[in-house]
C-alpha cells in the first residue's frame, strides 16, 4: 500500500505516482513608522495534500474507488490519511477530484485515467459523524 485516504487503499488498481503536501503558518503584521513591521505568530495555516496518478480501468479497475473519494467529498467528513510507511498524516476533507480519460474506448471510459486529488487539513470529526458517514460510503 502506498497510501490510505480513508476507505480509499492506493495499490496497484488505485495507483497514485505523486503526492505533494504543503504547510504553512500565519503571521499577523503589524505597521511601524520607519522600520520592518514586526511579525505576530498567530498559529498554524493551511495545509494541503495532493495526489495524482494513473488508473488504468479495462486492465486492474480503479473507477470505484474513485467513485468511494466523490462520495467522501461529497459528505465533507474528514478522511484519515496515512503513508504506506505508517506515518499518519492526519485528517483531511476531499477539495476535489479531478479524472482526465484518453484513449477511449467504445463506452466513453478511458483506458488511461490521469487522476488529481487535492485535500486540505482539518479537524478529527466527531465520532458519531465518522461512523455515520462510513456508513453512508459502504451503502
């Protein structure tokens, strides 16, 4: 396993080839006549994660899944991401997801699938919103 967003395993019929992540921190400035303006720490910003990779759909599948990550950005319920090493990257919501098909075949589907999924860190959900939107994923 590669990595893990939620119920989405990436693996060989899920394959991501790229991950990206981006952390920043926020200062408040604040203006002084005749000099730098000092900065004030105030915390934690943003932080985001993008994946991206190839499915190929008529020879190892991958469509579902992609299907599962729109359910998922569609209920807005945090997500736990973790590397295939074990490191836990926390919790993140589903931003969007985007599929480029080429080489299509006779049903619309491509036999390559370029995939873009971008997350952005937030809170643990509480208890009784994971599970019920675990639930509602699996249904």
């Amino acid at each position: 396993m590669l990595m893990k967003i939620g119920l989405v395993e990436c693996d060989l019929s899920f394959n991501i080839d790229t991950h990206s992540r981006e952390t920043t921190h926020d200062y408040a400035e604040k203006p002084v006549v005749g000099a730098m303006p000092p900065l004030e720490d105030v915390g934690l910003g943003a932080e985001t994660l993008t994946v991206s990779g190839q499915l190929l759909p008529t020879k190892l599948g991958g469509l579902g899944t992609l299907n599962i990550l729109r359910g998922a950005q569609a209920a807005g319920t945090p997500q736990l991401v973790t590397r295939g090493d074990g490191s836990v990257f926390g919790f993140y919501v589903v931003q969007s997801v985007n599929d480029e098909h080429t080489y299509l075949e006779r049903d619309g589907v491509g036999q390559v699938v370029d995939i873009i999924v971008k997350l952005q860190r937030s809170a643990a959900p509480a208890a009784s919103d994971f599970f019920t939107s675990l639930f509602s994923l699996l249904a």
